[in-house]
C-alpha cells in the first residue's frame, strides 16, 4: 500500500506541474525538453550523489546533531532543486527520504528527531499551507464543481488501491 501510494502521489504531483504549465501556455516543445533534462539531472543529483554525500558524512561524523542538521539540510535542498526542475518542493523532500532511508536505523536518536519534527512541525504546516489554499466556496458554488470533487476523490481512491495492487509482494 505505502509503495502503491508513493507511485501514484509522485505522479500525480508530477501531472499537477504539466497541467499547471499546459494552463500557462507553455506546454511546448521546449517545455517537454526542460522538463525531462530537469527531472533527469534533479534525479540524479538526489538519488545518486546525496546518498554518496550522506554515506560518508554520516559514517564519519559522530556528533547527532550535526547529523541531524545534516539530514535537514539535505531534505531542504531537495525541496529546492525540486523547485528549480519545475516539480513541488514536497517530490523532492520525499525523494530525499526515499534516497536517505537505508542510512539512517529506524530505531536511532537521529530517526527519533527526524520522526517528531516531521510529524510536530513539517506535516502540520504542510497541511495548513494546503488548506489556506482552498477556497471552499468554489467547492460548494455549483453541483458541477462537487461532482468534479467527488468523481476526483473516486478516481484518486481506485488508483491507489490499483498502484497498491501492482506493487504488493507475494
């Protein structure tokens, strides 16, 4: 289920950047370009290079608050290059995580902190930065608009559930 998750919301993130640029009128040719040769180098930077970085500044460095401003560091960064390659600051926080992972046990002081700053500070302020986004009367302005909502919220559900399935281990 987490893996099915993880597909489908980074690919849904990534359709919300081409339709936001096919709104703007700038899905061109060259659009198509950058944004592959953007996605590709982000790509590498973050899956290839700061888990070389990490290995060997958290093999060589005891001290776990430094350790942990250094796994910070990485993850605002990949919020950052995200941006530069046209995708949400949030794909690349988690592409961090999903880089990261395998250096950092799940039962260690630094995954204690990781673990209640993520879920005290970072999640909340993500969800009311995403709620103070929402105009609720144009939610509920017309029936149009909530069978788009609920149509959206079916489609969203089933492709979860099959992403889910595709990737479930036997």
């Amino acid at each position: 289920t987490i893996g099915g998750t993880m597909i489908t919301t980074t690919l849904s993130l990534l359709l919300l950047a081409v339709i936001v640029s096919m709104a703007k009128g700038e899905a061109d040719a060259y659009f198509w370009v950058k944004m592959f040769v953007s996605i590709a180098i982000f790509g590498f930077v973050v899956m290839v290079l700061f888990p070389k970085l990490a290995d060997r500044f958290l093999k060589y460095t005891e001290d776990s608050i430094l350790q942990y401003i250094f796994v910070l560091a990485m993850v605002f960064l990949g919020g950052f290059l995200a941006e530069l390659s046209g995708l949400e600051p949030i794909i690349g926080a988690f592409m961090v995580g999903l880089a990261l992972n395998r250096f950092i046990p799940r039962i260690s002081p630094l995954m204690n902190r990781l673990d209640f700053v993520g879920n005290a500070l970072f999640i909340p302020f993500f969800l009311i930065g995403v709620g103070m986004l929402i105009d609720l009367r144009v939610v509920f302005s017309g029936f149009d608009t909530l069978i788009a909502a609920f149509v959206m919220s079916i489609v969203a559900t089933f492709s979860k559930y099959l992403a889910a399935v595709v990737t479930q281990r036997k």
